[in-house]
C-alpha cells in the first residue's frame, strides 16, 4: 500500500509539471498570442507575395523581411501597388488576345446595322422618281407640240435654207420643253425677197392651230392691219389689247401661245415700241410664256453680199455653211439693232439666197400642186428665165421663188 502510494505515476508528474509551470505560462500569455498573431500575419503575407511573384514570372526568391526594432505601422500600400500592376498586365494580356491576326480570325466582328440607311435608300427612291416623272412630263409637253411633224413639214415644203429651219426647230425645242420661262422666245427671220420667209410663218401658223387651238395663234401683217402711220399708236393700243387677251386665255389652257409678227420693216415707231415692252423679262407670267416670230427682210443686202462673198467656202461642206450662218447671224444682229433695239432681245435667223436647184424645186412643188404633169426639161426652162447671181461657180436666184407661182399659173 505504501509502495502504490509512494509510487508515481507519469500523468501525475506530468500535472505537477504543468501545476508548477502554470504561473510561468500564464504571466507570457498575452504577449505570445500577439506574436503568434503577427508571425501568422507574416507567413501569410509571404506565401501571398511568392504566388504573385510566380504569377508574373519574377524569380521565386523572396526577398528577407529585415526586422527593425522599431515599431511601424502595417499598411498593404505595396500590396495595393503590386495589384494595380498586375491588373493592367492583365488588362493588356485581354487586349492582345481580342487582335486577330490577318490569316485567320477567332471571332468574327458583329456589324451593327445602321438605321438611317433604309430611310437614305427611301429617299433616293423618291428622288429618282421625281426627276423620272419630271422627265416624262417635259417630254409630254414637247410632244403635245408636235415638233417632229412640223420638222417633217419644213422640210418638204422649204427648199435650201436647212440651216435657217435646223436653228428654228433647236429654239422651238429648247423653250418647249417647260411651261415655266424666265423670258418670252423671240426668233427674228431674215432674209431677201423670195427665200421663204412668210412661208415658214404660214407653216407655223398652220401647224401650232392645230396643236394649240385658232384662238392662241395670232398672225399679224402689218400693211395690212396698220398700213397708214397716223394709225400706228392706235394700232399699238389694239395690238397690246389682242396680246393681253391671248396671253390670258392661253394661262388658263396651260398652253404657249404663239405671235407670228409679218412685213416688219414696215411696221411703225409706235408698234415697234409695244413689240419690245411685250419681249421685256420683267412682266406677269402669262407674258413670259409665250413665243414671238418677227419676219422681215431688213439686212437683205448684208446677206446677199455675205453669202456671194463666201459662196465657195458654204458650198465645201455643211459644217462650213453652218459656220457661216453663225457669223451671218452676228453681223446681221448689228444692223437690226441700229434699226429698233428690240432685235436685242431676238434669236436672229438669216436665211440664204436661193440657187438656181431650189427654184426648180419651187416649180415641180407648185406644178405638182396645181396638177400639172412635172415635166423636168419644161420645168428647167421655166427656172432659166430668172435673173440669178454668179458667183464661185454657183448661180443664186435674185427673185427666190418668188415668180414661181406667177409663172406656173400662166401654163
């Protein structure tokens, strides 16, 4: 029993151990918590920076923490540096994987699709049809004049002055295709005695009443509407009441009227004067669509001398004659307008002298009209009692065909 007693066992020397040292333990227990603490704090701090090290291919080495003595403050200022760093290489790692390269691409990049673009095509739509559909209507308007048929007509019933109708139809034309004008159309035709100048006036006259109505075509002839001057202001005053009238009705129709103005180098100062109030830009606008054809022979010796001092050079090629009619037309323009200065605002037309083919022309014409057998040696000879001008080898009859229809009804 003493021996049990005496006897110790290793648990209860191992509680003495811990009864004895338990003052000890307990007086270093605050300040060994704190330093498990900070060297917990320390290792993890280490393990964090070594991975982040590896994760941005530094070297595995760590640099040693040096221990001061004295006491800092515990900040993550170097941790929040070192994130930053890394966030931006990653951010730039992302950028580098959205490049593709040229010979292949991962992901294909989505196009937005604009919405302004069917509203862009729309609108080309409308405008295309707009200027389609005002196409259309200019060419209605120039086919409700029938140009093509007056074309045909000039040509078969005037003979040699195919430049003089080729320039009328390109006015006639131009200012036909719209209703809407700026300006009246004055065409001045000019020429010798003979040449078809009121004959073109009865052509057109007779074409547009056809396609425009009787009561939109005025021809006015003066020595015989005005034939005395003592007259001519009240021939002025009834002429700009007739316009006014005409011009009116022609508005509401929505038509061009036309003015066919004959026998002008005898028409009076009084008239003359109105003509050129009438071709003036700064009118009403039932005025400005409306067309005038002033026919005279003014400048008749201009032209006859032009045309026998450059008959050679006209008779080359037809470039050449149309050449010449420019110039005709230039030099002619200057004598008119120091007759009135109304031919300013007037397209001229000069008309060429006849040759001795185009009155042979005129007769088989007039034969044929008045039912006579065409005989070609008869009609020669009918042609060879005219009086002609000789020049460049070539004959220009002095009477045009004018005494062809005198001639023809004497068979």
């Amino acid at each position: 029993m003493e021996d049990k007693d005496t006897s110790e066992s290793p648990g209860d020397s191992q509680l003495e151990e811990e009864g004895t040292s338990e003052p000890r333990a307990s007086s270093i227990s605050p300040f060994s918590s704190q330093l498990r603490a900070m060297m917990r704090i320390r290792h993890k701090y280490q393990a964090m920076k070594k991975r982040r090290a590896e994760m941005n291919g530094l070297s595995a080495s760590v640099r040693p923490v040096v221990r001061s003595t004295n006491p800092e403050v515990f900040t993550f200022d170097e941790v929040a540096t070192s994130s930053t760093e890394w966030h931006r290489k990653r951010k730039k790692k992302r950028r580098s994987r959205v490049l593709f390269p040229n010979e292949s691409r991962k992901f294909v990049p989505h196009k937005d699709r604009s919405r302004a673009k069917p509203f862009l095509v729309l609108l080309s739509v409308i405008v295309f049809l707009q200027v389609y559909n005002a196409i259309e209507n200019l060419d209605d308007h120039v086919l409700m004049y029938d140009l093509d048929g007056l074309e045909k007509t000039l040509k078969q019933e005037v003979f040699g002055q195919r430049e003089a109708t080729e320039q009328l139809l390109r006015h006639l034309k131009d200012y036909l295709s719209t209703y809407v004008h700026s300006s009246p159309l004055a065409v001045a035709l000019h020429g010798p005695s003979g040449v078809g100048k009121s004959h073109i006036g009865r052509i057109l006259a007779r074409h547009f009443r056809s396609v425009v109505g009787e009561q939109l075509v005025v021809q006015y002839f003066t020595l015989h509407h005005c034939p005395l001057e003592e007259d001519s202001q009240h021939c002025a005053n009834t002429l700009a009441s007739r316009v006014a009238e005409v011009v009116g009705q022609a508005e509401t129709e929505e038509k061009i009227p036309i003015f066919i103005f004959d026998e002008m180098e005898f028409m009076h100062r009084p008239l003359l004067d109105t003509v050129q109030r009438l071709l003036q830009p700064n009118q009403n606008n039932e005025y400005l669509n409306a067309i005038y054809v002033l026919i005279s022979s003014l400048g008749e010796a201009e032209i006859t001398r032009y045309v026998l001092q450059n008959s050679s050079e006209a008779a080359a090629d037809q470039q050449g004659a149309g050449r010449l009619g420019r110039e005709l037309g230039s030099l002619l323009r200057r004598t008119l307008e120091v007759h009135h200065p109304l031919w300013k605002e007037a397209e001229v037309v000069p008309l060429s002298l006849l040759e001795k083919q185009h009155v042979i022309d005129c007769f088989l014409d007039e034969m044929t009209r008045e039912g006579f057998y065409p005989d070609r040696s008869h009609i020669e000879q009918l042609a060879a009692e005219l009086s002609y001008h000789s020049s460049g080898g070539r004959q220009f009859s002095r009477t045009g065909c004018k005494q062809v229809v005198a001639k023809v009804n004497l068979l």
